[in-house]
C-alpha cells in the first residue's frame, strides 16, 4: 500500500483539503511499512516512529518552525536547528510526512474534545462554534471537572472563581490563541459565560476578561489528542493489517 492511498482516504474523510496539508516531506508514493500519528512531528515522536519500524509519519501540527499558514515553504528556515534536527531524523529513517489538520479537527477532534470534558451534546453546533449548557456552578468547581477529566495537575485559569457559569465556548487546540481573537470573538456572540480552551496566551486572556467571560486553558496537545487517537484507530479498523501507532504528545512544561 502506497502512502498516497492513506492520504486519499484522508482527504475522503471531512473534505476540503486545505493549503496547509498534505505530503511534507519524503515520497508519497513509498510503501508503507506503518503509520505513527501524532499532534507534532517532535523528535520523540520521530524517534517512536523508527523504533516501531514505521515509515508514515502523519502530523496534526506542521512539522517545522516558524508555524504560520502564511509561511508553508520550508527553503528558508532550512537552517533552523529545531528543524535541521528533524529533518534528519527524517532522512534517517526516510519516513514520510503528511501534515492532516483541519480536516481532522472536523473530522473528530472538537467534538472529542468535548467528550474529554464530559460536556453534553451542543445547543450550538455550526461551523467550527460549539456552545455546550451545563447545570450552573462555580467557576472553581468547573476548573477541578477539567483537571480531572483532562489528567492535569495545574491549569490556567482567569476570571472570579467564585462567580457561577453554565454556557460553555470551546475554543479548542489553539484557538484560544490571540492569534484567533477573530474566533475568540465570534464565539462571543452566543453570549458564553465560560471558555474551556486549549492553548492562550495573556493577549488573548485579557481579551476575554475585558468581554466579561472567564476562560480555562487546558493546553494545545491535550485538548487534541483524544481526537487524534481516535483518528489512529479508525484509521487502524479501516487498513486491517496495517500497523497504526498513535503517540501522545505529553505537555510541554511542568508545574512547579
């Protein structure tokens, strides 16, 4: 079986394709020994993928720095370590990578995010906005529902966390970014008392202080993981024979 085969029953699943996927790197026409799946082509889950045998790499995340939909080519960051050091692995293991982003997010990986959190089915679904509403609790309640159900010791959290909330936006993965605030604000007009997001930054948290909505932030990899293993096994139940591997990206950082 072709790596192009697997890209095809990809591209099948939630179409369209956008400009930032597909083949990154190495031959899309390689016989596939294996898949590993992955948030990011790090190097752990590089050297995974050659310590199983494997030669298809599929990342949700591009597999090199800087990430920026408006800057996909590689030829100029050639040099970078970050990606010289990922490129050789790579090369030694000559796998090749195809990057499936947003067609997996609408494919599984929101609303598995919210069967991570244990919300309940959306009264809002359209588009890439989800609005969940939930028996009203303090916001500190709602913080220790998210560590347990998401394995964190520690999250960052804004806003009185006293103050009960009931309608929860989910800007996932990293569209809790300000990068996103268009997104941020969009969610904004189906008057969310909540945000349980993936990954922010303090741009983004004073945005959505100043709209009067808290926001917890869970992290990029954790809130798309569970989607992503997901991914791993359909894609396993659909090429029976075919060794499928998921790697979980671990958060970035400790609490200390």
């Amino acid at each position: 079986m072709q790596a192009s085969e697997i890209a095809r029953f990809i591209e099948a699943l939630a179409p369209p394709m956008g400009n930032d996927e597909g083949f990154k790197w190495g031959d899309p026409q390689a016989e596939v020994s294996g898949v590993l799946v992955t948030w990011m082509a790090t190097l752990e889950a590089i050297e995974h993928c050659m310590a199983e045998g494997l030669n298809l790499l599929i990342t949700h995340e591009e597999m090199h720095y800087p990430y920026s939909s408006r800057q996909p080519g590689l030829e100029k960051y050639l040099t970078w370590r970050v990606n010289r050091r990922r490129i050789l692995l790579f090369t030694k293991g000559e796998i090749t990578v195809y990057r499936a982003h947003g067609m997996l997010d609408r494919f599984c990986i929101l609303d598995d995010f919210a069967e991570l959190l244990g919300l309940p089915e959306p009264s809002v679904k359209e588009g890439y906005h989800r609005i969940y509403d939930i028996e009203p609790v303090p916001l500190a309640d709602l913080v220790e529902q998210v560590k347990e159900r998401t394995g964190l010791a520690a999250v960052r959290v804004t806003g009185d966390l006293e103050r009960e909330v009931c309608r929860v936006g989910l800007p996932w993965g990293g569209l809790g970014l300000s990068v996103n605030s268009g997104f941020l604000n969009a969610l904004m007009q189906y008057d969310p008392d909540v945000f349980i997001a993936g990954e922010s930054d303090e741009y983004a948290m004073r945005m959505v202080a100043d709209c009067g909505v808290p926001m917890i932030e869970t992290g990029h990899a954790i809130s798309e993981d569970p989607g992503l293993e997901h991914f791993a096994e359909h894609l396993g139940e659909s090429f029976p024979g075919l060794p499928v591997v998921f790697h979980r990206c671990a958060a970035a950082w400790q609490v200390c």
